[in-house]
C-alpha cells in the first residue's frame, strides 16, 4: 500500500488521497498485478482484500478511482476516474 500510494499521482479532478477508503487485491489473474479501487465518501480507511471482495462502484466523476499497479516493476499500468 505505501509503495502503490507513493507512486500514485490521482486524476486531474480528484480529492487528496487521504479522503479516499483505499481497498486493494492481487489480481485474480496476475498474482503480479495488485487492483485498487478508491471510493471518496464514508470514512477514510485503507484495508486489503481477496480479489472478489473488491466494490463494484460506477461514478461518472473521481468519487472512484480506479488503479492496476504491477508489483515486480513497481509501475502504476493505469489510474482513472470511475
């Protein structure tokens, strides 16, 4: 977690990272691929997940942020608003 949110730079449009609840898995297909969703609302927390507990949450603007972050290379493969 502090790796990936050292790195992160969020979307232009987004609150500071500390408003988000911060859930992450390993990918369900890539054990190298760590998947993130940040949801602003609620109370900030930052919390590990299996793969299938991750939220499906779909927002038109950075309410959601959705990330990939490869482990082995330690690059971000994407961010984006939800």
């Amino acid at each position: 977690m502090r790796t990936i949110e050292a790195r992160v730079r969020l979307p232009d449009g987004a609150s500071p990272i500390g408003q988000y609840r911060r859930y992450y898995a390993f990918s369900k297909d890539n054990p190298d691929l760590v998947e993130a969703v940040f949801e602003r609302g609620g109370r900030p927390a930052k919390m590990w997940l299996n793969w299938d507990e991750l939220p499906i949450i779909v927002d038109g603007g950075c309410r959601v942020i959705w990330l990939k972050f490869h482990v082995r290379t330690k690059k971000l493969e994407s961010v984006s608003c939800g």
